[in-house]
C-alpha cells in the first residue's frame, strides 16, 4: 500500500489538471462556435455542421483513453515491481494508453469518422 500512498498525489493532481484543462477546452470552443454562428458570415449548411460538432466521437476517444489508463494502473496495482528503481510501470500504462488509442483508431475508422 505504500506504492500507491506514493504515486497517488501525482496521479490525483495529473486527473484534476486533464478535467480542468478539457473543460476550459470545450468551453471556448462552444463559445467560438456561437460567435461563428451569430455573426452569420457562413451559409445554413455550414452552420448545421458546426452545431452537429463532433462531440460524440471526441468523447469516445477521452472514454477509451481513461478507461484504459485506469485498467493499466488496477493492473499494475496487482503486479509486483519496485516503484523506486523500475521503468516497468511506465511501460505497461503506455501499453494500456496505446491499446486505448488503436481501438478509438479502429472504431472510428469503422463509423466513417
């Protein structure tokens, strides 16, 4: 339990920075969005498209990459390594966070997006 008492700071601080930076993404990207929309220098065609977005398929991606960056540590909390002396954790959370992009890459390859 020691290893997680460890690492467990920098893992909350590194998640509390991701939510605070994609928050502050998606909100000055709605908000450039509304002015594009508002200053009406874009014909109706472009306008639906910009308010379709494609919100459902970037979330996707954000899904797969913490789903499969929490499944690499929950694996790494079960095998044994020194956290001191051993790049093996850091190793197997790239392999995880890999898994996630190549899947994101396949299921949106096969949606068309």
């Amino acid at each position: 339990m020691e290893k997680l008492d460890l690492i467990l700071p920098y893992i909350m601080t590194t998640v509390i920075f991701v939510i605070i930076t994609l928050i502050i993404f998606r909100l000055f990207n709605f908000v450039l969005q509304q002015q594009i929309i508002k200053s009406g220098a874009i014909d109706d065609q472009a306008t639906r498209f910009i308010k379709a977005g494609s919100w459902g398929i970037e979330s996707l991606k954000w899904g797969l990459l913490l789903f499969f960056g929490g499944l690499g540590l929950l694996v790494l909390n079960y095998l044994p390594y020194e956290i001191d002396k051993s790049p093996f954790p850091y190793g197997i959370e790239a392999i995880f966070l890999a898994m996630g992009f190549i899947s994101y890459y396949l299921i949106g390859r096969r949606h068309g997006a």
